[in-house]
C-alpha cells in the first residue's frame, strides 16, 4: 500500500483570499452542508466608524459574522436581525443582514464596567 489511489480531488489554495464573501459547502458523503464566511471590509466598516474599546469590537465582530452566516442561509432575499441585550457591561447588540449582501451592527456598552472588566483581565 505504499500507493495508494483514493481518488481525493485537490485543488492547490487560490494566491489571494478573497474577503466578504460567503461560500457555501456540502461534503456528500458525510451528508454535510455549511457555510464559510470570510469578512474583511465590511467588518471594518462597521467597527472603524465607532470607538469601541477591543473587547466588544470583538464580540460584535463575531456577532456580524454569526449573523451574515446564519442570514445568508435563509432562502429568500430580506433581512435577518440578531438583537441581544443584557444587564451586563454590554447593554445590547444589533446585527442588521439584508440580502444578498448588506449589513449594519452596533453595540451598546457601560464604559466604566467594560473598562472595569479589561483592568481585571476579565475580558477573554
């Protein structure tokens, strides 16, 4: 068996990412179906135009891509809204998905608590 003939296709990795773009994937034999969600610019919009300390410019990054994933699985074109809100250091979260490609997301944060938290190494 020293060569073995699998018949695994294999495609050499494209010279340059491609960012805001969602590819979806479906791996037959194992009845496997997902999405892979890759943003660049438009996450960087979103966060550049606020001055959110790391730690929730980080959460509301990962709920932009939470939200765009889950979005752009729907089968129709319109708007998938993922809305939080807590009593905690981050009061609430707005993620606004609209088909096929637009998206809009803030957060709102007690500064003191959330500096509180970062000062106490709490925010991992």
């Amino acid at each position: 068996m020293n060569n073995p003939n699998l018949a695994i296709p294999v495609r050499a990795p494209a010279q340059t990412g491609v960012d805001d773009t969602i590819l979806p994937f479906e791996v037959s034999a194992l009845d496997l179906r997902g999405r892979i969600v890759r943003l660049g610019p438009a996450v960087d919009a979103v966060l550049s135009s606020h001055d959110y300390p790391l730690p929730i410019a980080k959460l509301l990054g990962e709920a932009i891509v939470l939200t765009v994933m889950l979005g752009s699985s729907l089968k129709f074109e319109g708007r998938f809204i993922l809305q939080t809100q807590s009593d905690g250091p981050v009061r609430m979260l707005v993620v606004d998905f609209t088909s096929p490609g637009n998206v809009r997301a803030c957060a709102r944060f007690d500064a003191e608590r959330v500096a509180a938290a970062i000062a106490a190494g709490e925010d991992k």
